[in-house]
C-alpha cells in the first residue's frame, strides 16, 4: 500500500531553489530568464493584458513545448487543471515523465492555446511544485485515469510563468470587426494594416 507525503509545499526549479524555511529564493543565474514581477498586485492591467488574462480561462487543453537535452523541442496536448489569480498556468503530470526529466534540464518552455477563434502562444518557464493542498484545490475525478487519486505519490504538479504572449480574438464582436475590416481593405484592393488591429483582437505582450 502506498503512503501520502507528508502535506509540505516544497518548489523545486533549475532557475530558482525555494526551501519552504525560508521566504528568499536563491541568486538566479544572470543569463536566465527572470521571473517577471506580479503585475496582478501592481493596479488594474492594461487593457491588452487585462483581455491577455480573460483569454487563458477559455481553454481546457494546451500544447506544451519543453527543451530536450540535446536542444530538439517537444511537444505534447495537455489539460489546463487551473489558471490562478497571479495568470500563472497550473498542470498536473508523473514526477517520472520525459517532461519532468526536460524541465529540470532546461525550465523555459512555450504554450500554445487555441480554440476555433481565439489563440494564445506564450513564452515562459516551468517550477515542479509538491503542493497537496494546491492538489486538492484543483483535482478533477478524470484525472484517476493517470493517478490513484490526489495522494499519489508520483504525481507532481507544474506551474508555468509566462514572460511574454501574443494572442489572436476572434470571437464575438472582435471577429465581427475584424471580418468588417478585412471586407472594407479587399474592396478597396487593400492590405489590412496590423497596426488598426483592435488590442482585444490581437496583442503582442511583454510580462
């Protein structure tokens, strides 16, 4: 019979080491890339990056890109367990997992969310986090296909911290304008010129 770990968050990262007895991360390498500040604590967001936030809860799946050993990308689909209040993405996978093994290696990552009208790309980086209490917040019953349950030892979750973005919205009235003014340009024998894009139909971000 397996036995549940003892209820300890402990944060392990190849850019930052966090001992959950104390507050301050170690020094990070200076040609890595940082963690961005919290933007969420700073006031209200910028209209781009408030709409940036709306658009991560729309997604369910993610296709996440990690770094092998030998630099070659890989990618596989992966279900967004939960989108927290500071934007950062929260995944659930096996400690044993060929991505696990790459984030360890090499931390920075990409993800890529789309549906049949909105579109997100990020850039960002990935901390392996032993949290039951974050587990418990976010587990869901179809998960059991992959883990006995929330106390499975091999079950290990991953947060990604995005540092900077692109979306594409073409939903609702974005994509309602956005075909007005792709109509208007091609009876006019014109291009679109992307600097009319509406910033809640497309938005480059830094984070």
């Amino acid at each position: 019979m397996r036995h549940a770990r003892p209820a300890r968050a402990v944060v392990f990262s190849p850019l930052r080491a966090i001992s959950p007895y104390s507050a301050q991360p170690l020094q990070k390498p200076a040609d890595m890339n940082q963690v961005p500040a919290n933007i969420a604590s700073a006031g209200p967001a910028p209209r781009p990056e408030r709409h940036f936030f709306e658009l991560l809860h729309e997604f369910e799946t993610a296709t996440v890109i990690t770094r092998g050993r030998t630099g070659e990308l890989h990618g596989r689909p992966m279900a967004v367990a939960d989108v927290d209040a500071e934007n950062t993405l929260w995944f659930i996978t096996n400690i044993d997992s060929t991505k696990v093994l790459e984030i360890r290696g090499d931390s920075r990552a990409m993800i890529a969310l789309s549906n049949s009208r909105q579109f997100v790309t990020m850039n960002g980086h990935f901390e392996l986090v032993t949290d039951r209490a974050k587990v418990d917040q976010i587990w869901k019953e179809p998960y059991r296909i992959w883990f006995e349950g929330q106390n499975d030892p091999e079950l290990v979750l991953l947060r990604f911290t995005p540092f900077d973005a692109e979306y594409w919205d073409n939903a609702g009235t974005h994509g309602v304008k956005h075909a007005f003014e792709a109509a208007k340009a091609y009876l006019k024998g014109q291009k679109v010129d992307p600097a009319e894009y509406d910033p809640d139909a497309h938005a480059r971000l830094e984070l």
